[in-house]
C-alpha cells in the first residue's frame, strides 16, 4: 500500500500555490462515477495516490476555469468548454501540512464528461485512468489498495449522496464552500478538522460526511464509517 508522506517540519513556513481541479462526471450502469487519475510515482506532488485532474494556476490562464480547462486536456486528453465547469468547492492545504511538502489553494470544478470523448492518462504525470462509484473509491480506500489525500476523500464522500450526473449539476452552490482543514494534536494523534468540528473556527459544516480524519500509520482514518454510507463504504 502507498503511504501518504509525512509533512515538512511546522517550523518551516511553506507558500500557498494557486491551483485547479475537475471532478469529472459521468452515468454508468449502476449510477454515477467520477475519474480518478493515479500519480506517477515519482512525482513530488502525491505520487502514487489517486486525484481528480488538475494542477497548477499558471501565469498564462486567465482564470482557474482555464486552469481546470488546460490541466483536463494535458493530463487525460479531454477537452471541456469553460461553461462545461462549474464551480464545487475551495480547498486549502492546512497550515501545518500533512500529505506534502507543498500547500495549495484549490478550486475544485465538478463537469460532465463528453459523450464523444475518452479519458486517457498521459503515462507521465499520471498513470491510471480509472472511472469509479464514489462509494467503491472509499470502500476501495478502506481495503488499503486505492492511495486517497483527504480532499478526495471528503469530495468522494459528498459525491457518493447524488445518484447522477445532473442531480450533482444541479446542486453545485451559489458560492463554493472554502474549506481550510485545521491539525490538532488529540490523543498523541494527528487530527484533520473540517468546518463543523468542535476543533475548528466554522462551526458550521461546509459539506455533508464527517468532519474529522485521523492521521494513523501514514494513511488517513474516519472513525466508524464514512458519513452517513452504508458499511460497504466504511474504512
């Protein structure tokens, strides 16, 4: 099993990076299914784990829209219009990181995918493809052979409510949640926040699910079950 690595000293101040991400959609035979993408292994962003499509805000994009845009086509060859994207929600690195030595300020993107297109990984940042229920990512993750960061994990979770494409299209927010996680110190144990926690600052949860993950043996945990899942989807 991968392991997610260990953080970068709390002593060591790390800069925020901009960037995009695209939780492409599409209906198959038993409901909806999202694609994941499988870093390389080598990559020094989460190698080895699997991510939705995205990367980077570069000084050229004119918008993170053109962020999510450009970084679907370079890393799966699918080309989406920019109307196509629709705006899901806002995740940023905790300032004490758990998963990388980098942060990023990510704005997340859910789209249907192109009835005339086909998902293919690149073979250089990524090196799966791989269209899958919500649900089995997590019961998947669980089993310890489908490597999750906590923003897919989250994002899996709330996904795993909508039974299609367009029932997700239709609940996408006015304003997408900003979801900053904090990292408490609970028990010996390293704990990821959400909005909603007694621990963190926003009282008020941003999505549905749980609103902690325990760090334990380089992998993340939610106690009991994943959100209000059937068993299948538990860890």
């Amino acid at each position: 099993m991968t392991q997610i690595p260990e953080s970068t000293p709390e002593s060591e101040p790390l800069s925020v990076t901009d960037a995009a991400t695209v939780l492409l959609l599409q209906d198959g035979a038993q409901g909806l299914e999202v694609l994941l993408i499988c870093r390389h292994i080598q990559s020094n962003v989460l190698g080895g784990v699997y991510v939705f499509p995205g990367g980077k805000h570069d000084a050229t994009d004119f918008s993170f829209h053109h962020t999510a845009q450009r970084e679907t086509w370079e890393e799966v060859g699918v080309r989406l219009e920019i109307d196509q994207l629709i705006p899901w929600s806002r995740w940023v690195t905790p300032r004490q990181p758990t998963v990388s030595s980098r942060r990023f300020d990510a704005r997340f993107f859910v789209a249907a995918m192109p009835a005339d297109q086909e998902a293919l990984h690149d073979n250089h940042e990524a090196t799966e493809t791989l269209w899958i229920r919500p649900a089995a990512a997590l019961e998947r993750y669980g089993k310890g052979d489908l490597p999750l960061a906590p923003p897919q994990i989250m994002s899996l979770i709330h996904l795993a409510h909508y039974p299609n494409t367009a029932s997700v299209l239709a609940a996408a927010p006015s304003e997408p949640p900003y979801i900053l996680p904090e990292v408490v110190i609970e028990n010996g144990e390293r704990v990821i926040c959400c909005p909603g926690d007694p621990h963190h600052p926003m009282s008020e949860p941003a999505q549905p699910g749980p609103r902690r993950l325990y760090y334990r043996k380089g992998r993340f945990e939610v106690e009991g079950c994943w959100g209000d899942f059937p068993s299948a989807a538990c860890a």
